[in-house]
C-alpha cells in the first residue's frame, strides 16, 4: 500500500517531522506514519492554484454557491467574531488570508476594525474590492506588502489546509505579528 500511495501523489517530506512515509488516510488524505500529520495527497503547482479556486469552486466544486449561501457566511463571521474578541479581547486590525468574497473583512469592519486581505481568485477579489468596497488585494499572501507591525492580527479561514506548505505562512505571520499579536485559523 505504501508504494502505491507514494506513485499516485506529490512527492514531498512531511513538514513537520522530514519523514517520507505516507499512508492513505481518506479519499484525498494522507497521513505520515512517523508523526502523524495529515496532508492532501496532491498538491497543486503554483500554476494550477488560481484554476482550481476560480469561479467553479465557488460554484458547485467546493461549495454549491459562496454567494448565494451570503447569509449563512454572514452568521458563521459574526459568531466567529464574537469568539475571538471574547479571547483576544478588542481587535484593532486584522490581515485575511485566503479573503474570497470579502465577507469576513466586512464583517471586521462592522466592527470597527481595520480589515484587510487577499485571495488568489480574481472573481472573488473583484466582488469584495468593487462590490463591497474592501481592501482586498489579488495574489499569493507570500507576494504582499506588509510592514511588520501593520496588522494586529491574521486570519486563515477554511485555508490552512489547501497550502502546499502552511509552515512558510505561519513563519511570515509570526515575522510580521507585533507583540501580543493574535493568529487566528
């Protein structure tokens, strides 16, 4: 079995521990045997991301419709606000990876809070910049301008486990987080 998942996915060590020793866990799902941790069994190449997240993930590949389902999101972010405020306590700004349709920037700024965020699909990031008027920026987190300090927090909502290496975006974050900065995922 292990040979067989090792031909049919990407090659790669496990982040956490540098072991080469995946077992199939689910459908999509590998988990190393050393450590534990569990991966997608393919990774996309850079090149295929912004297929993958265009229009039709948004639309019957992952969810049935983002948009259409807008309320629910609305009321899984105010909660979602309410429980990290009631931890961090009050938040002044806040970065979002993985941003789409900008409804939880929105919802940080009902809040008073200074939101920002990016995303890799041009549909998505066009809707929240032109439609609800946010600063959402196209493009890969890697690639973006923030001055160290800027942002007392950062989100990752639903996206931590679609990179093909988070421990990169987690190392930047912590480079950019002022003390007491918060992380959310």
């Amino acid at each position: 079995p292990h040979e067989a998942v090792q031909s049919r996915m990407t090659p790669q060590a496990c982040i956490v521990c540098g072991a080469d020793a995946w077992a199939p866990l689910y459908r999509a799902l590998v988990r190393c045997g050393r450590c534990g941790f569990v991966r997608a069994r393919d990774l996309p190449a850079p090149d295929e991301l912004a297929r993958l997240y265009g229009p039709g993930y948004f639309r019957g590949a992952e969810y049935p419709d983002y948009l259409g389902d807008e309320l629910v999101h609305r009321e899984n972010f105010r909660r979602r606000f309410a429980q990290i405020t009631a931890v961090a306590g009050r938040i002044e700004s806040i970065y979002e990876i993985g941003c789409a349709y900008g409804l939880w920037l929105q919802t940080a700024r009902a809040n008073r809070v200074r939101a920002a965020g990016i995303d890799i699909s041009p549909e998505a990031v066009r809707h929240a910049t032109h439609t609800l008027n946010l600063d959402a920026a196209l493009g890969a987190f890697e690639d973006a301008r923030i001055a160290a300090g800027e942002f007392q927090a950062y989100c990752m909502w639903d996206t931590l486990e679609h990179l093909a290496h988070p421990e990169t975006y987690v190392a930047r974050i912590g480079e950019l987080l002022p003390a007491g900065g918060w992380l959310f995922l």
